[in-house]
C-alpha cells in the first residue's frame, strides 16, 4: 500500500513543467488565460505605437499662401510660396536691381537714368504728360500755351499746337499707336475751349480733362461730363455731378471731387442706361485730386496720402501711402507697382523733388530718384521707363527725367 501511493506521488510529479523563478504568481504575464482568439485589452501602449518610419503630420503655421510672390530678406532674392505655404527661392536679381514685390526691378541707387531734355519757354507749368508710340506729349499751360511732341528716339521737340495770348491748360490722351485727343480750357472773361482729335473739332467749351476708351472718348466739358465717338457723332450727357477729374474703366467711370465740405471718390455706371452714380469714399481733409484705376482697385491722390479701395461694392477704403514732409502731385502704374511724384516745400519754392514706387501687394515704398531745389511735376510709364518732369517751379525750364522700372 505505501509502495502505491509513492509510485502516484512519482508519476505526478513527472508531468508538471518545472519553473525556475519559483512559484507563479497569477498577475505576472506567465499567468495568461488560455488563447480564445478575443483581443486583449490588457495590451500595453507599446503594442499600438505607430512604426517609427510612419509619416509624421505637419502641424507648423503656413508661412504664406501658396503661389504667392514675394522677396527674400536680403531684398535680391525672389521667392515663392508652395503649395504646403513654405517660402522657397526661385530667383536671385542681377547686379544692379532689388527685388520689389516679387520683381527684380531696377535698385534705387540705379533707377535715375537723369534728364534727357529740357522744356524752355514754360510760363507756368507742364499740366499733363502722355505717352504712346515712342513719343510724349506735353500740355505747357500759360499765355501763349502749347502742346509739344517729344520724340524719345530722336530727342527732337515739335509743336502740335500752339495757343493764343490768353492764359489756358490742356488735358490729353493717347494710344499705343501715338493718336492724340486732346481738349482746352481758355481762361478769360467768356470762358472757352474746344475737343480736338487729330484736325478734327469734335466739340466746343472749356474742356479741363479727356479719356479715351477704343472708339469712344470721355470727357469733362462745360461742368458735365460727356462721351462722344471719336467722329464727333452721338454725343451723351452722362452727368452732371461735380468733378475734378475721372477715369475710365471697362463699364465704369470713377471721379473725384468735392461735396459738403468732404472730399469724395465716386463711381458711375455705363452698363446701366440710367448712368446711376454711387459714392465709393467720402473724407475731410486735403481735396483728392488723381485718381487711377487697375483690374481690381483704385487709387487715389491727395497732398498727404494714397487711399486704396477694392472696385467690390461697399469695400473699406486703405491708406496705400502715407506723406512725411513730402506732397504728392501726380501718379502713374505698372500691372504690380504704384508710382508717383512727390514736392518737399522750401522757404524760396521746392526743396526737394523725389520719384517714388511701391508694390501693390505690399512691401515699403522705395525712392528711386531725388533731385535737390526742384519741384515734382507730371510722370508716365511708357515701355521699360518712367519719364517724370522735375522743374524749380514755374516760370522755368521743365527736365525730363528717363527713369528704369
């Protein structure tokens, strides 16, 4: 009987798997339930960690918005924002230019290309500069006023027309092709004028500004504003509303001028028949005096400031430039840059005149040309140049500068 029970004792203790730790503890992992199969929720974080090659996402702030152009740091490196909105170079400018709103444009140091001729003979002063054709063209107001052709490749000077002894100002446009309208405003005690294209007298009356848009020109005659085909024929009154000067764009004219004491930029619309004028901006304050109209915003002058407005209806206008000591006179545009002429005042006249650009997308102005004891005057953008007139005021000669984009 004692030999039986130590051979079962024997025969047990062969079929138990020895463990070399000691005894198994049931909340160690060598104590697991049987496999069914089930997940196991006891898994550890270990278990479930992404894969150390697993793409990380990128939770960084975009630096820009894609495909926008702007300038490197250094201000001669142009890049540009990616689709993941990272600034990347895309260009370095050349000896001698400036990044300038994604442009490599000429550097300030080297834009002043200097006077190329000189206005003699000038009364009282130049009071528009148009381009077109390899050639500008200048108003020089006064008595004995005149307006002058300057062919830019020649350097010669030829009078278009010349005015009489009574004092008058001219107001002019021209096409690519060179075709001149122009129109007059004599100032005497019977006021007069007249609309003139090529050697044809479209209209008569003191005229004081002309735009002309395809087949059609525009025009600011007898306190209204009229649009004429350029025969003469099918003339509109389109209103009557006080202006100083317009523009024409596509299916609007825009207008400044003066109103209940405020200083007023106004649209009207050719697209309705009713020619309705609606008020864009209104302000006190220095009178606007230019205005300058793009694909999408308009841009308007006054002594102290160029106010910026979207052509959206009801947009907020901004403050594009802001003036120091310096007054705006005039202003001109390429398709991404704003220029202008600016006037510091002097205790004997005009200290200072000064050519200005600044980029429309932004950025700070630059002044690319500075001449001491010289008035700012009329500019205009015609090829890869800028030509401003610079004069010690008027009576004097009139300089024209040739300035780089």
């Amino acid at each position: 009987m004692v030999l039986r029970l130590v051979l079962l004792a024997v025969a047990l203790v062969g079929c138990v798997q020895p463990n070399p730790h000691g005894a198994v503890d049931a909340a160690s992992p060598d104590a697991r339930a049987p496999d069914t199969g089930a997940p196991d929720d006891s898994a550890t974080a270990s278990d479930t960690a992404v894969a150390p090659d697993a793409a990380t996402p990128d939770t960084t702030p975009a630096e820009c918005s894609p495909r926008a152009i702007g300038c490197g740091a250094d201000g001669h490196s142009v890049r540009t924002c990616s689709d993941e909105g990272r600034w990347t170079v895309t260009a370095t400018c050349a000896d001698g230019t400036a990044c300038s709103g994604g442009l490599c444009l000429c550097a300030p140091e080297t834009c002043n290309r200097g006077a190329i001729h000189q206005i003699t003979g000038v009364t009282a002063l130049v009071h528009d500069l148009a381009g077109g054709a390899g050639a500008l063209f200048l108003a020089v107001d006064g008595p004995q006023s005149s307006i002058r052709r300057l062919d830019l490749q020649t350097g010669v000077e030829t009078v278009v027309h010349m005015g009489g002894a009574e004092f008058a100002n001219y107001a002019l446009d021209v096409d690519a092709t060179g075709d001149l309208v122009w129109c007059s405003q004599v100032v005497s005690a019977a006021p007069s004028g007249e609309l003139v294209h090529g050697s044809t007298t479209l209209d008569r009356g003191a005229c004081t500004h002309v735009r002309r848009q395809g087949g059609l020109v525009y025009y600011r005659a007898n306190d209204a504003l009229y649009r004429s085909a350029l025969d003469g024929k099918d003339r509109q009154l389109l209103t009557s509303e006080p202006m100083d000067t317009f523009e024409v764009a596509g299916d609007q004219v825009y207008f400044v001028g003066q109103a209940g004491g405020e200083s007023v930029l106004e649209h009207l619309s050719l697209a309705d028949a009713r020619f309705p004028v609606e008020t864009v901006v209104h302000r006190p304050g220095n009178p606007f005096t230019r205005v300058m109209v793009d694909a999408a915003q308009v841009y308007v002058l006054s002594a102290d400031e160029i106010v910026r407005v979207a052509q959206a209806p009801s947009a907020p206008a901004e403050s594009f430039w802001r003036a120091g000591a310096a007054e705006a006179w005039a202003m001109a545009q390429t398709d991404s840059h704003v220029y202008w002429t600016t006037t510091t005042p002097g205790a004997a006249g005009c200290s200072q005149a000064q050519v200005w650009r600044q980029a429309k997308a932004g950025g700070p102005p630059t002044v690319m040309a500075t001449l001491q004891g010289r008035c700012g005057g009329e500019l205009v953008v015609l090829g890869s140049d800028i030509y401003a007139l610079v004069s010690t005021g008027p009576p004097g000669p009139v300089d024209v500068l040739r300035i780089r984009l």
